[in-house]
C-alpha cells in the first residue's frame, strides 16, 4: 500500500500548522483543541520547518515545568523533520517510524506539505492490506 492511499482514505481536514514564534501555551491549545497528538511548524502553512509533539511538550514540561508555556514552539520543536512522499510504501514508512521512536510525518512532495500521516494511521492500512492478503489467500485454498 502507498502513502497516498492512507491519504485518500483520511478525512480532508488539512495539515494543523503553527508558526515558529507561537508559544507554547498556544501549541498546547492547538493540540488539545482539535485532538491531535503533532502540529507542523510552518512560516507560510506549506513549508515545514519542524514539528512539535505532544511528547515534545510532556518531556520539557517534566525537565522545566509550567515555565515553557512561554517558550517560542521553534525552541522545543524538532527541527530535524523525516518525511515521506505520496509513492512511498508504507512498510518503509512504518520502519522509519519505528526505528526512529516517532509517530507523526509530514508527507512532502516539491517542498510542500500534502499530509501528516500517524503511526496509527499506517497501522490501520497495514491491517487492511493483511485482512484482503488473508481472504484472498483463504479463497485460493477453498476454490473460490
């Protein structure tokens, strides 16, 4: 299964991007707000340059405390961002994520953002893609 499957299949509701010099406080809100685990950090909303986590936040929160919600989101964000395109197979991605203890990525294609995928969204895909292995294979061994 590829990348672009798992995005056709997802509801259309956009990348949720913040800017570098939002705070923290507003992150959190962000997060917390739509219910979602990651924001893109983005100067323009197409072009990421990094990615603050819920994970992000809990780990600086717990070496810092309350005082980071002041903090600029470019301060604790992960600026070194893996990424995927559309053509890229979904086993690779789910390796890179595991191997890289990670579980949002931005999907880019010609340095824009088309997507943020999440572990369990390539989790539900691989899942699918075992159930149609299975009962196409369970057909085959019954003569269907």
């Amino acid at each position: 299964m590829l990348v672009s499957q798992i995005l056709k299949s997802k509801a259309d509701d956009g990348v949720v991007t913040i800017a570098p010099g939002a705070s923290v406080a507003e992150a959190v809100g962000l997060l917390s707000t739509r219910r979602i685990g990651a924001l893109i950090v983005s100067e323009d909303g197409k072009t990421a340059v990094g990615i603050l986590s819920e994970r992000d936040v809990v780990r600086e929160l717990g070496r810092r405390g309350a005082a980071i919600l002041t903090d600029k989101v470019a301060t604790l964000m992960t600026a070194r961002l893996v990424s995927c395109g559309r053509g890229d197979k979904t086993d690779a991605v789910l390796q890179m994520m595991t191997d890289g203890r990670f579980r949002h990525m931005p999907v880019i294609e010609g340095g824009q953002m088309v997507g943020l995928i999440s572990i369990g969204d390539v989790v539900k895909a691989r899942l699918t893609e075992l159930a149609a292995e299975k009962d196409a294979l369970e057909g085959m061994i019954k003569g269907f």
